[in-house]
C-alpha cells in the first residue's frame, strides 16, 4: 500500500522538475540589477531545487538502485544493522524533509526579498548536511544514499551563495559564519531530538514537532547575527 511515507520523494521529484522550469525565468529573482547567480532570493530557490533532487536520492531511488535507502544507512549508523528492528521513526524521515526543505526553502526564499540574510540562511542545511554524507563516505570507502547530489550540487552551490554573501555589505562574513554556525545547530538538534527519542525520553509526537521548529531556529541565528551586524 502506498502511502505519504513513500510518495513524497516522488511528489517533491515533480515539484523539482516545475521547480527547473521556472528558475530558467525571471519569476523568481528578485534583484534584476545583478545577474541570477548573484540574486540570493533566486539562489535560495536553486538551493530549494537541488535538495528536491536530493532528497530523491536520499529516499526515492539512490545512485545504486535501492528504494528508500537513507534510513537504513541512518539506522546502521545508529547501530541497528537490520531497519526492520530499527527503531527510527518513519514519520520523523517525513517531518525533517518536509520542514526543512517543502517549508524552509519557499519561506527562505520568499522572506529574503525583504530580508537576504534570510535567503542565504536556507544554505546553513544543504552546507552541513552536505558533510553528514561525505564524512561517512570518506571513511567507509563506500557509497551512502545522497552522497552523489552532496558532492554535485550541494557543495558548490552552498560555497556559491557564500560567495556572493561575502560581497555585499550588508551581509558578509558574519552572516556566512552565523549561517554555518545554524546548521551545525539544526543538525545537533536533530540527532539530539531523534537519540532522545531513541533512549524513551520523549515520544514521536514531539519528535516530529521539534523537527518543524528546527529551520526556524536556524533562520533566527542568522536573521539576529545580522542585525546585530546592522
């Protein structure tokens, strides 16, 4: 039986590709003045794109042919080898996707018209995440479900949008330190949150809610060490 647990990565597959189309526009930029690639409000909508594809690899179909594989890959790391028995949630996979990118990403995104460090706040997930599938895959010498996208899209768009940070005055190196500070914060909550839930000390109802606040928490780090900036 088919059922949301399974379908999202398809549905947000679908999404990515509408997603392609309308970044070949200009709907989605915001400052025409400069070029795409220097627009943060139009990167954070590239950022939204390439972690559609991500997750896909993730929990779609991986670069090896498995069928929602992260969670077993997340589940052995954990130290449960079989994900039968493994006591992950698959409610809590589908609560840290959606939250983080299907909700994040947009508001990122259409935030950062008025306020850009929001915009490049959205980068603080695919950054870091982007070495939760590389540490492993460096050390193991072998393939993990998102690996691939990590290396392909996440990294250079990631240091991109750094790079333009970099050169606007009202951003700077503050707000790429803040944003990478925010996504080693979001990723310790978290695997904070889900050893929490593992261990009996808080149920998945919680689990989950936590994971919807997460990119909140991420985007008020960066949002206050700009204005503090200001």
């Amino acid at each position: 039986m088919l059922t949301f647990t399974y379908v999202w990565p398809y549905m947000g597959l679908g999404a990515a590709l509408l997603l392609a189309l309308l970044l070949a526009t200009d709907l989605l930029r915001s400052d025409r003045s400069v070029s795409r690639w220097h627009d943060l409000v139009w990167l954070a909508w590239a950022g939204t794109w390439i972690y559609l594809v991500h997750q896909f690899e993730e929990h779609g179909i991986d670069a090896e042919g498995g069928h929602y594989a992260f969670r077993g890959f997340m589940c052995a790391t954990l130290g449960f080898a079989d994900p039968a028995a493994c006591p992950v949630p698959f409610s809590f996979i589908t609560s840290v996707n959606i939250a983080a990118v299907w909700l994040a990403g947009p508001a990122a995104a259409l935030l950062g018209r008025r306020w850009p460090a929001l915009a490049l706040s959205f980068f603080s997930i695919p950054f870091v995440n982007a070495f939760g599938h590389l540490v492993p895959a460096a050390l193991a010498g072998t393939y993990n479900p998102g690996v691939a996208t990590s290396i392909v899209l996440f990294l250079p768009l990631s240091l991109w949008a750094f790079h333009v940070a970099l050169g606007r005055p009202d951003l700077g190196w503050r707000a790429v330190a803040a944003t990478i500070m925010a996504g080693f914060v979001l990723h310790a909550i978290l695997i904070g949150s889900l050893q929490a839930y593992v261990h009996g000390l808080i149920g998945s109802g919680p689990l989950d809610l936590i994971q919807y606040l997460n990119p909140v928490i991420a985007g008020l780090i960066v949002f206050l060490a700009t204005r503090r900036r200001a």
